[in-house]
C-alpha cells in the first residue's frame, strides 16, 4: 500500500524564454543570431528527467512582447524560467517574469545567469520572481523543478544553489558543488532550438555560425571580469560567500559528438566557442586538433584565447594544428598597453611583450587567422595621452579589429566593489551598461570625453588603407569579415540617410535599435 502522505509527482510544463530584446545596429536580423548554449543545456537536463519542456528563443523567430503573451498563455507552463549573464539585457527578463504572473499568479518564475546571480537583493523585492538559481544551473534547476513537481515548496527553498525572498527576507542557500564531469550532462537539446534561424549571415561567422563550450569557467580570476564568477566554486564563509576561479573540460570526444550533430543534422560550418578561455589545456587542445584534422570537415571556428597559452602551443606545435583543424578567428584580451593596468586587475599571466609577439606570429605566420584584440579604455587614471598610447599599441599590433571598450565595473566584480565603495558610478542604470557608454569618469576626463575620445580611437584606427588591406585579403574568414563590416556600416548609414537622421552621429552606430517586430 502506498504511503498517502507521500505527493505523487506531476509532470511539469517548464517554458524556457530568452525574450525579446533591442539590437545593436552592427547585429541584426540581416545579419547573425546566435544560438544560446544556455538554454539548449537546461532544456536537455530538464527533458532527460521527463519534464515536458518548451523552448521559445524570441530573437530568432522574431517573437514580439504582444506574441510572447499569447505564447505563454496557449502553454500553461507551471514554471517560466529566463536567465541574462549581461547587465544590459536585466529589464527585460524582469518584463517577462512580470507577464508571467499577469497572465498567471500561479506560474513559479525562475532566473538565472551571472547577473542575477550577483544581485537576488536588489531584483527579488521588486519584481515577482520566485527563484534565483545562482551559479551552474542545471541540477539546481532539475532539483527545484523535481520539488514543485511534487508540490513541496519546503524541499524546493531547501535546494542548494537557490535565492528566494521568505517573509520579505531574502534568503541564499549554501552554494551548490560545481558539476566536476561535464560528459555526464545530456547532450544540448538543440532539436527544441530554432536551428534553422541561427547563423544565417552569408559573411559573419560564416557559413552558418553556432555556438558551442567545451569547457566552464576560467582557469583565472581577472579584477574586472564577472564570466569567470558563474562558473567558479563557490563557499560559504563567516562573512558571505567566496567564488574562486575553477576550469572545467568536456572530453574531446563528447565535444567531437556534439560537433558532429551541428555540422551533420544541422548544417552548421562555422563554431563560435564561447569559453572565456579556450586553450587552456595544452593536452586537450592537441587532441582537438588532431580530432578535428582527421575528420577533415569543411568547418571555421572561432575562439578566445589568453596570449600566453598560444606562445606555449605554438612552442610545441600544437597551435599550428590548431589551425590546421580549421581555426580562423582569435579574440585576445590585450585590454592595457602598460602591464602595470594588467597587473591592478590580476591579469598578471601575461605581458605587453607578449601580446605584441602573438600578434607578430598570427600576422606572419597564420595569416589566414582573423586577429582581433579587446582593449579597456577610461579607467580611472585615463589621459589623452593614454589613450593614445592605446592607438598605438592596436597599430603596433596590427590587430583586425580592435575593440575599445569603457571601463564598466560589472556586479559581482571585485571592480565593481571598489567603484561602489569609492562612489565612481555616475551612471546605474544596468540598460547603459553596454561596453559602449562610459558609466564613469577618470581622475581627468569626463564621461563626455572619454566618450568622444573613443570615437576617434575608432576613426583613427579604421583608414582606407586598412580597409583594403583586409578587403583584398587572399584569405576568404579574413576577408569576409572585412566585408560584412563594410557592408553593415553602409547600410547604418544608408538608413540614417532615408529617415533625414544624422548619419555621423554616435547613436546612429553604438545605441540599440528597436526590431519592427519588438512590440507585436
């Protein structure tokens, strides 16, 4: 006989929602949307544990807030589940929880990702949401959802990994154990994603860009960067809670696997690898490559890279394969010409020298790989004079592309710390916190300044002969990329020309842009 006091458990409907968001004028739907590694993921957990899952990627189909109401309500789903890892995109998750429990008080809300990780105090008491689950995602979210399916709201606020609001309270349960085997997660559901929507830019990431990890967080813990946080370990101390950089790797042969089916079942020819930091085991990078090589697949495939592990590879030989298995796009954080910024941000694992003779190598000896360089511009001691010093090293470099982004101190930062306890936000509002719009001064200049002096970084770097240089590459990713660059900024300029808008002003290439399509 049955116990009558045990709940049988019910089969959940769960809704996994990346909803609709504002465009950046260089990423839209002429160009690339790429598929987002998260929610294939969980969906795959969630469905191996026979929940009935749906998954409604709204960028892609083009999804407006009108349509996504009348989805949610077709639906039911006893639980509505949405994540954001960047600061910018947090308003409009919370608009869905909040459509959520419009359409119905019942739905269980849950959220994800760095963000709201790092903020379950400033977002629970605001907004409806009934979960956070902070960190690594997947078996506190299969845990909760196995919970509520048996009705049992006192096991689900005992889950590990969770913040809730209990009595107006926010409550933070002990950290959850980091998933240690990788290979033991399902594969990516990408069956329930809009695979035939992503990638389908003729030159960006081309042909047919997705994404994909092989490993988790980072074997580093830079100052400035909230990417490693999400997927670090996490303990519970005396005074809160301590993350700690921890790297993690699928086998060669799973991420082979999962390749295969993106390449055979859905046609997709360019990976877009989206660990913070790609090669950081020199054992698993030869035996990709030496993977990769044997299949000979017709594929390109992007990654980024810390500067320090390509001069070991290539010492060894391994980064010559690396290229040989079809790599063609390399992002390197060189962020600061001086090596005393790298080493105020704990990013004392390589140098301005070293950065310098990546460049060197890539440009004589791999031309065929895509160089692109991130740098870090309007930090606190930040002159006219060090940022030109900045232009210079991009010159020196030779980079393809050199992203300037402004100094933004992202919550759960160690930077971000020092900028609250030193009040150096002049601006709060997380839809701003774009690495586009400076959200604080330097000791000189002014948010203003620093502004406009990005502006001409840019124009100063980007002449005519650069641009043929790159369009007349005998290398067709190199060359593409050129293109598709030139291309879309005609196009911005075009349309700021048709609607009698000034096609020289900033927002015109740097502010996001409403889709036709956001609000039906």
């Amino acid at each position: 006989m049955s116990d009558p006091s045990v709940v049988p458990s019910k089969r959940m409907k769960v809704l996994l929602v990346s909803p609709p968001r504002l465009l950046w004028p260089y990423m839209n739907e002429q160009d690339n949307f790429l598929l987002p590694q998260s929610l294939a993921s969980l969906a795959g957990v969630l469905r191996a544990d026979g929940v009935d899952i749906t998954v409604l990627d709204c960028m892609p189909e083009q999804v407006g807030w009108a349509s996504l109401e009348k989805r949610i309500r077709a639906l039911k789903p006893d639980v509505v589940g949405a994540g954001e890892n960047h600061a910018i995109y947090a308003h409009e998750v919370t608009r869905l929880v909040d459509l959520a429990k419009r359409i119905d008080p019942k739905i269980v809300t849950v959220l994800g990702g760095a963000h709201f990780t790092n903020l379950p105090q400033m977002y629970l008491p605001k907004h409806p949401i009934d979960f956070i689950v902070r960190g690594e995602g997947e078996i506190t979210f299969r845990e909760l959802v196995r919970a509520l399916a048996r009705d049992d709201w006192q096991a689900a606020q005992a889950e590990q990994g969770l913040a809730f609001l209990r009595d107006g309270e926010v409550v933070q349960t002990d950290p959850r154990p980091l998933v240690e085997d990788l290979d033991s997660l399902p594969i990516p559901a990408y069956d329930l994603m809009p695979m035939d929507k992503y990638g389908q830019a003729k030159l960006l990431f081309s042909p047919g860009g997705a994404t994909i990890h092989h490993s988790r967080g980072c074997s580093s813990s830079c100052s400035f960067c909230v990417w490693w946080t999400q997927m670090g370990k996490r303990k519970r101390t005396e005074t809160g809670e301590e993350v700690s950089p921890r790297w993690r790797t699928k086998s060669v042969g799973r991420v082979m696997a999962e390749i295969e089916i993106l390449y055979k079942q859905w046609g997709h020819r360019c990976l877009v690898f989206v660990d913070p930091t790609f090669n950081a085991d020199p054992r698993w990078n030869n035996e990709f490559a030496e993977a990769m090589i044997e299949k000979a697949w017709p594929i390109n495939w992007f990654a980024f890279m810390r500067a320090d592990f390509i001069l070991r590879d290539e010492a060894s030989g391994v980064f010559e394969k690396l290229v040989r298995s079809g790599l063609r796009h390399v992002c390197v954080g060189v962020e600061r010409a001086e090596d005393g910024d790298l080493n105020n941000w704990d990013k004392t694992f390589y140098s301005h020298r070293q950065s310098v003779q990546v460049f060197d190598l890539l440009k004589s000896k791999y031309p065929q790989v895509f160089r692109q360089a991130t740098f870090i511009v309007g930090v606190r001691h930040e002159t006219p004079q060090t940022l030109k010093t900045q232009l210079e090293f991009a010159r020196r470099i030779d980079a393809d592309y050199p992203a300037f982004h402004p100094a933004t101190p992202f919550p759960g930062t160690a930077f971000w710390e020092e900028a609250k306890r030193k009040n150096w936000l002049e601006i709060e509002d997380f839809e701003y916190f774009d690495l586009s719009t400076p959200v604080m001064r330097s000791e000189t200049m002014t948010r203003e300044e620093i502004d406009l002096a990005m502006i001409e970084l840019a124009k100063e770097y980007v002449t005519l002969p650069w641009l043929i240089k790159g369009l007349t590459s005998r290398h067709s990713y190199r060359r593409n990329m050129y293109i598709w660059w030139t291309m879309v900024t005609a196009r911005v300029f075009a349309d700021s020309v048709r609607q009698r808008l000034d096609p020289f002003k900033r927002d015109r290439y740097m502010s996001l842009v409403t889709p036709k399509w956001y609000n039906s």
